[in-house]
RNA sequence: GCCCCGGUAGCUCAGCUGGAUAGAGCAACGGCCUUCUAAGCCGUAGGUCAUCGGUUCGAAUCCGAUCCGGGGUACCA
C-alpha cells in the first residue's frame, strides 16, 4: 500500500495513481504483465460507481481467460484501501468499477474548505516554466471576432498551465516591419492628404477600413500637416492601433506579460549583429542556404519538405520564415521547458518550416507545442460574413463584447474544441443573450451564494468540522460528491491536453447536478444537522464552481 | 492536385488513446412556483454517428477509399 506522498486533504488525484498502481498489481499477480497501458477512469456514469476499468476486457486474451473470469481472478488479488475504496464490482462484459467510500468522499469536502481558492490546483508543472504565444495580430487593424478565439483560449490555457504550477507568461509577438506596415502607412498617408483637401493616390492593396481616417485625423491634430515619411505614417498607425488592441484585450481580461516585435530582432545586438543576420549566418554555415533568382532560399531537405521556400526576397526584405525562426530560437534560448504557440488555421502552413529552420539551428524543438484553432464563422442574419482586415469587412470584437459582454464572448469560445470550426451567429447571440448558457453556470454560483446567505442569516454556517457529513445519503448528494472529487483530475486533464473546452463541459456538468439538488432537497431547514451538512456541500460546490470560473476568466456572480 | 480541420438529434455541439443503453444545450410538445431567485427542474418526441469497405470478441471512435463544407498550398503575414 503506497503511502499517498500528499497531504491527503491535498490533490486528490494521486488517489488515482495509487489505484492504478494496486490494480496493476493485482493484474500482474494474475499473471500478466500490464505494461503500464493500465486504464482507470472516471466512469461515464455514477451507476457504475466512481472510477472503471477494463483492465478484463483488454487483457482477457494474453490471459487466456474469458474477461469475467479475468476478472473475478484480479479481484481476488486486489488489495485496496477500505478507507478510499467502498467496493470493487465486477460488470459484465469485464469492467471493474470502483466506489469511493463516504469517509473518502468526506474528505474531500475538508480538503475544498481548506484549500478554498486553490482547490484544484496541482504541481504538475511545478518548477517548470512556459510561455504561451498567442494573438499575435499585427497591428494593422482592430481585432476581429477571429482574433477574440486565439485571444482567449490562449488567456484560459495559460491559465490552466498555472493551475498546474507552471509559471507562465504571456506573449504577443507582432510584425511592425514589412510590407503590410508599409501598406498600412501608405494608406494612412493617404487618408491624411485627403483630409488636408490635396492630391492622393491610394494604394491599391490598402487598408480601407474608416479607422484609417481616424488615425489620419489624429495625426493631423497631434503631429500637424507637414508629415511627408510613410514610416512615420506607418509608426504613427501602429501606436494608435496597438493602443486599441491593448484596450480590446483589456477588455476581455487579458493581459500579456510580454509584447516582442519584429523590429528588434533587426537590431544590431551587443556582438554587433541581428538576431536575423545570426540566423542567417547559421545557416549558411550548415549549407542549407542557397541564393538564386536574387533571392536568399531555405533549402527543401532542411524543411523536410519538397520546395525551397524564400528567407529574404530579392528586395532585401526577410519573409515572415526569418523573422519567425529568429523568434523561436530567442524563445527557446530564454530556458522556457514549454513554448506553446497559438495560430489559427490559416497559419497552418508557416510553422512546420519555422520549426524545421529552428531544428536546423541545432535546438530543441521537442518543447515547442503549436495549437490551430479553426476559424470563427460569423452568421449576421443567416448569411456568413466573410472577414479581411484589409477589406475592413469584418466585425470587431470590441462590437462584439459591447452586445454579449466578456463572460458570454469567453464561454462562447471555450465551450468547443478548438479544433473544430465555430459558427457564431451573431443575431442569436445578440438577441437571446439571457438565456444563453454561460448564465447557467453563473446562475447556479448566484443560487449557491443565496443559499448560504440564508444559512447565514440563521445563524449556520458551513463549518466541515463541526458537521455531521455522514447525513449527505442522497443520491443527488452523492453525484455532487463525485463530481467535485473529480475537479481537479479536470484540471490536471486538461493541463495535459490544452483543451480548455473540458473544463466548461465539466462545469456544466456541477451546475446541473446542483440545479437538480436544489430542487430535489432544501438545503436550510428547521432541522439544524442536516441544514449544517448541507451548508458544507453547497459552499464546497459554490467554491468549486467559483474556481473553474476563474480558470476559465469568467465572474462568478454572488447574485443576479 | 497536395496538406490540415470538420461532417453525430431540426439547429449549435460533446463523446473519438476501441468497450457497458450514442449525450447536452437550443428549438417543439406536456408538467412543476404558499417552500433557500422558475435565468431553474422533470417528462415526451427527435439518430442509417456523411457513404462504402476493412481490422476486432466488440467501431461514432482505428485503417483505406469516396462525397460534402472550411482553411492552406506566395519573393503576404
């Protein structure tokens, strides 16, 4: 019996490993060796207990036996800890299912009162360092709706990283060299002769958004009307839109800890180049650079791909590739043990080479995780949007958490996998935001705070110590229970996979266990035990709740 | 053409490291407020899990083809 190495009102997931353990165990004193492949779930339903696993099923044939032979076999081997475990059944076709015993799951309500906001955090990552690159927009344009999906699933997964006691931090690069800024000065130039009543030519893969006039118009009152440079133009622009952009992102409760740009990679560092020409020369000194056509080429057997593809166009200018590779490699060479990038899915195609040029540059990529999300589909009045910044056809999403607010533009985003494409109809969002479904989960928070202010207001209070938790024998207690014994497998779950969806789905889940309790028991009473016992649960659901909320950067309300 | 993502209830989506009856929300229909907020709960109805084939004791899940939708395939980022 391994020794939980916790405080057992800490984690309650290293209850899952020693299980694993003792179950593989039993299954190698059957005879067979589980190599570690060892499955333990959570089961889909509480019916068949609190955790499952098919351990039977799967290894019924090395074994020679039929599963539930298997099975009784294991069984009889298992040595379990009557203090955690209640019962282990055996269901056919061959499945274990293990419950938890009530002192257990007491237990774990003792744990939430004690960790309180910190419920569910786990150590995972501790000592580690990561940093999640995300947004990323060049400051050519407001953000858009599509922006807002990598903005906050990098926001919640970084967040999440935390939990696991990363230390995180978090990243905006941005391009403010090349030619969409200077496409972007050009307009702005453009947009201030006009409104100075002179000759204008605008450009013809402009920006032609109305913010363009806005920052011509500003220019002219702080900057007056002499301005002749489009760099100046362009820097001008870039401040303006940055300060937009920062103020969107604020708006969402995002905050970066650190913004890079292109520009200083060009600068000359202290051992008198760029971090650009050092790449460069690295890779010449590797051979995989070739010059042709005026052009410096990356060579295809570097990319592991089957075409040369440009690091410098003929003109002199870098591609996106160069900059790119020379950002990845001062990321790497910062020490960070988990580099996370967010894209979406129109950036597919670049990253396979930066991570091939930054391999070449003979660093570690193993560290480097890139995330695509899909596109953001916008539905306005059954008709898509199709979106471009450049064509300023796109809705901002300053517009949009104007109409639905932060909390409902966050659920929005994270309730779904990423990887699938998400369709935002705009109008149904629009119109039916009451009863939109992050109000549920904010709903069932506001229901729990009301009831322990009742409890308070007759003298009760939920004090774990002082209950007596052995009067929680409903059903519907006993599913509450579980689920927030299971919050922090949640979270340690997700820190693994990046799927920040999983946490929503699991949140929805506590809510509706809790609406249904509501209705089902009344939790303050004439009868002062059990009121008191039922104080415990709600506030340990209350803070559960509370704390995947946060995770996800959603407000918790104490009312509605 | 090639690469990536998706195709599950009328709609939006979970489930996908193969397993126990395919789930939720919205929409529809029928119930539940003298009781801690009905922004809630319960019930009914709704499915060839795109199609075909394969692997397996077992496939929505894995493999191969096909069809449909989205994205990419620049000396744009």
């Amino acid at each position: 019996m391994g020794r939980c190495r916790h405080d057992d009102r800490g984690g309650s997931y290293p209850v899952i490993d020693q299980l694993r353990e003792e179950l593989a165990e039993a299954v190698r004193k059957s005879g067979i060796d589980p190599e570690g492949a060892l499955e333990l779930e959570r089961t889909k339903d509480i019916a068949f207990g609190d955790l499952s696993s098919n351990a039977p099923l799967v290894f019924a044939k090395p074994a020679g036996l039929a599963p539930m032979q298997l099975a009784e076999k294991i069984v009889a081997h298992l040595s379990i800890d009557p203090a955690i475990i209640l019962k282990v059944e055996i269901a056919a076709p061959g499945f274990l299912n293990f419950t938890f015993s009530a002192p257990f799951l007491e237990n774990q309500l003792r744990a939430i009162s004690d960790q309180g906001p910190r419920y569910g955090r786990s150590d995972a990552g501790r000592g580690k360092r990561a940093l999640v690159e995300f947004v990323s927009a060049n400051p050519t344009g407001p953000l858009t709706v599509g922006h807002g999906r990598g903005a906050v699933l990098g926001d919640t997964i970084s967040s999440i990283l935390a939990w696991n006691g990363y230390m995180v931090e978090r990243e905006y690069y941005y391009n403010d060299a090349g030619l969409q800024i200077q496409r972007l000065g050009a307009s702005v130039q453009a947009r201030y002769l006009e409104a100075l009543g002179r000759d204008f030519e605008f450009p013809e893969e402009g920006y032609q958004g109305d913010y363009i006039r806005d920052i011509a118009a500003e220019i002219i009152t702080d900057q007056g009307e002499d301005l002749t440079e489009v760099s100046d133009f362009s820097s001008a622009a870039i401040g303006s839109i940055f300060k937009g952009i920062s103020k969107t992102l604020e708006g969402m409760g995002i905050r970066f800890d650190n913004f890079v740009n292109e520009l200083d990679l060009h600068k000359t560092g202290k051992n008198g180049q760029s971090a650009i020409s050092e790449v460069i020369d690295t890779l010449k000194a590797k051979g995989v650079i070739v010059e042709r056509d005026g052009a410096t080429w990356i060579k295809a057997e570097a990319l592991e791909g089957d075409k040369d593809k440009v690091l410098i166009k003929s003109s002199g200018e870098p591609t996106y590739r160069l900059p790119d590779i020379a950002y990845h490699r001062d990321k790497i060479e910062r020490g960070y043990d988990l580099i996370i990038d967010i894209f979406g899915a129109d950036h597919f195609d670049t990253y396979p080479d930066v991570i091939a040029g930054v391999k070449e540059l003979g660093l570690p990529t193993d560290r480097i995780k890139v995330l695509i999300h899909q596109f953001v589909t916008l539905i306005k009045g059954g008709q898509q949007v199709k979106m471009s910044t450049r064509k300023a056809s796109f809705v901002t999403l300053d517009e949009l958490l104007e109409e639905v607010g932060a909390d409902v533009v966050r659920y929005f985003f994270l309730a779904k996998t990423m990887s699938s494409p998400l369709k935002f109809d705009l109008e149904l969002a629009l119109k039916s935001s009451d009863d939109n479904p992050v109000y549920y989960l904010k709903y069932a928070h506001a229901r729990m705070v009301n009831i322990l202010k009742r409890g308070a207001a007759a003298e009760m209070r939920p004090d774990v110590d002082g209950a007596d938790l052995s009067l929680l024998r409903l059903p519907e207690e006993r599913l509450l229970l579980h689920l927030l014994w299971l919050f922090p497998e949640v979270v340690k779950n997700t820190g693994k996979s990046l799927e920040p969806h999983h946490i929503a789905i699991y949140l929805d889940e506590l809510a509706k266990a809790f609406h249904r309790y509501y209705t089902v028991a009344r939790v303050v009473t004439d009868d002062m035990k059990l009121s008191l016992a039922r104080l415990v649960i709600t506030d340990a659901c209350r803070q559960t709740l509370a704390n995947g909320l946060t995770v996800l950067g959603i407000e918790a309300p104490d009312r509605m």
